[in-house]
C-alpha cells in the first residue's frame, strides 16, 4: 500500500494521470488544479471536453477549495456530507473560480465527492491535492470495477493501473444537485444519476426529484447520454419474456437476475451463455456489484446480441435499471449520443 501511494502521488505530482480504485467504479485520476494533467485524461479516454469530471477531495474541509456552497443551502450540504461523505454521494455545486474551466467544461458549477476508498483516501491525503477522476473507461464504454477491466480499457495508454481488486459498490455515485425552496421546506434534490445512495436514503434530507431530459435539450449531465455504459455486442432489455423472437443462427446471451430454475427467461431459449447478477444472495447490493463485471463477461463472448432480464425498480434497483437502459441505448426522452 505506501509503495502504491508513493509511485502514484509520484506521478500525479509530476502531471502524470494514473488509474485508482474508488468503492463505486476504478477512476482515472489527474491533480484537478493541473489542466494539462487533467487534458490527458480526456485524451486517454478519448473524452468529449464538453464531459466534465468529478473532483474528489481528501477531507470534507477541502471542499471551500474546490466549491462555493451558497448560504441558503449550507446547512444541507453539511447533513448530507456529514451523513453520506466519505461515500458514493456526488453533489453538483457553484465551481470555485480558481478550479480549472477545462474540469468542469466551462460550467459554472462543480461535481464533487470524497471517495470512501482506503487506498484512494491515501493517496488523495498524501498528494493534499483534489483529483479529478472519472470512470477509468473509454467514452461511453462500461465502467471499469477491477484493474483487469482498466487493463482492458485503457492498457497501454497510461502510465499505471493501482490495482486493489474488485470495487465494494460496482456502480458509479449518485449525483444530485441541492436547490432551495421557500419558507421552512426542505431543499429539492434533483437527481441527476442514480446510483449507490438511494432515494429513500436521501428523502429524510430533502425532496428528490429526477432530472428528465426533453426532447432537443441539451443533455443536463452530458455524460448521462442514452447509449453510455455500452457493451459493443447490442443489449436488449426484454420487459416482457413474450417479446423475445430470436433470429434463427444466432447467438443469444442472458443475463439473469438470479439465473435460478424460476425464472421465466431461464427457459425462453436455449442461451449461448447465462450469466447471473445476484447468484449468491438475491440481493440488489450483489447485482450491483456485478453489474459491470457481468456485462464485460457477455460482451467478451462473441455473442450477437445480450437479453436483459429487469429488476426490480426498488432501491439500488433503480440505478441498475438505468445501467441496463443506457446500455441498451434505450433512454425515454434523452437526447440522441454524439
Ligand atoms: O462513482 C463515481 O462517480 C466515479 C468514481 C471514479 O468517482 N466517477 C464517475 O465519473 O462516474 P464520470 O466522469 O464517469 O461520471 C461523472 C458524471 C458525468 O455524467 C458528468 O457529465 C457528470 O458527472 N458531471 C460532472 N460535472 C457535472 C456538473 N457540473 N453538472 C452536471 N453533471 C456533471
Ligand atoms: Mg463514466
């Protein structure tokens, strides 16, 4: 671990990008106050600049460095970190105009979040500098959550991988911006992705509201674009097992909730490969994690396309569902890729 830490801080002082192992997904790292560090990662994963990242700071105190928390919503901006910091839980804040524009893509406002890794939490200490990570993947790609993915990914294209095995969430942090609402109301959350840290768990602190693209808007998280988390073999999220008519000669993956002998999908078809979410437990939290990891494996298997059984839209459930919709490219109302 200090060996590890030595060798990244090492590059990441000398304006080096290196990829890291957060509990959500493997980020690719660059000292956010760097903006030549931080063009490389947009170069490495071939990033649109107008996709800003995430900047992760070391302790909650960093914060005024990166972010202006505006006065009307302090008070919850300190429940919610107090509560959910370190942790998957990214809040859409005012930029700090010394934060580079190239970090956020010329908004006027940050994405920020303390990352609960250990060995992220030591190297973000020891650099005293707040980094900008992304996902350590290819634009539009599936999200990275072990070293062999980041391999897979982005081998080859930056100079070290710290590998610290497989990541404890499995799927990206959940991003809200906080607006204030008059009288004594609690504050509107509006959801800008979906992911570790649930509504319900959110709702004691404010109202959650999703955020719905309209038609011909621009996209309000420009990385939430409908066909994100991508496998390159198509995907189909099949609602109803009815609606299944594969093509004679082709090859059929599934990917199964359980992938247990009850399951309808189980039976639908004679599948090239089964590859189960939750095998173990049944649980969303097992699924999450392998989520990702799942979806690598069918892509990996020459397949012609993957059947997606859903899940139940409950608690964790309702980030994998967005998973398995932008994967399948299939988002109501969102904005065509670019
Ligand atoms: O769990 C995570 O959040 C991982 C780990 C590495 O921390 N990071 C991650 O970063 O998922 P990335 O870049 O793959 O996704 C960040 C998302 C993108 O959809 C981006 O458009 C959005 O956050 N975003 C960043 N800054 C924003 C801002 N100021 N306003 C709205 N959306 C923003
Ligand atoms: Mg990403």
């Amino acid at each position: 671990m200090k060996e590890a830490v030595r060798e990244a801080c090492a590059l990441l002082r000398a304006g080096e990008i290196v990829a890291l192992p957060t509990e959500t997904v493997y980020g690719l790292a660059a000292d956010a106050f760097n903006p030549a560090a931080v063009a490389k990662v947009f170069a490495a994963k071939e990033r649109p600049a107008f996709d800003p990242l995430i900047v992760h700071i070391a302790s909650r105190g960093d914060l005024k460095h990166v972010a202006i928390v505006p006065e009307g919503i302090a008070a919850t901006v300190s429940q919610l970190t107090a509560a959910f910091w370190p942790g998957p839980l990214t809040l859409i804040l005012p930029k700090h105009p010394d934060l580079p524009d190239l970090v956020t893509s010329g908004l006027p406002t940050v994405a920020v979040r303390q990352s609960a890794h250990p060995v992220f939490r030591a190297i973000n200490k020891e650099l005293d500098r707040p980094l900008a990570a992304p996902s350590a993947n290819r634009f539009g790609r599936i999200s990275p959550t072990s070293a062999t993915a980041v391999m897979k990914e982005l081998g080859g294209r930056i100079p070290l991988i710290i590998d610290a095995g497989a990541c404890g969430e499995g799927l990206e942090s959940t991003i809200i911006a906080i607006e204030p609402r008059p009288d004594k109301q609690k504050p509107l959350f509006r959801l800008h992705r979906a992911g570790p840290i649930t509504k319900e768990q959110l709702q004691p602190f404010g109202k959650v509201e999703k955020v719905r693209d309209k038609p011909g808007d621009p996209p309000h998280a420009p990385g939430q674009l409908p066909s994100h988390y991508a496998p390159r073999t198509p995907l189909v999220l099949l609602e109803n097992p009815a609606d299944f008519h594969p093509e004679p000669g082709k090859k059929y993956g599934l990917l199964s909730y359980r992938g247990d002998e009850d399951s309808p999908y189980l039976h639908l078809h004679d599948w090239e490969q089964v590859e189960a979410l939750s095998p173990g437990s049944g649980k969303l939290a097992e699924a999450a994690i392998r989520l990702f990891f799942v979806m690598r494996l069918l892509d990996e298997a020459a397949l012609d396309a993957i059947i997606a059984e859903p899940v139940s839209e409950t608690g964790l459930g309702v980030a994998i569902m967005d998973r398995l919709r932008r994967a399948s490219g299939s988002v109501a109302g969102a904005s065509e890729p670019v």
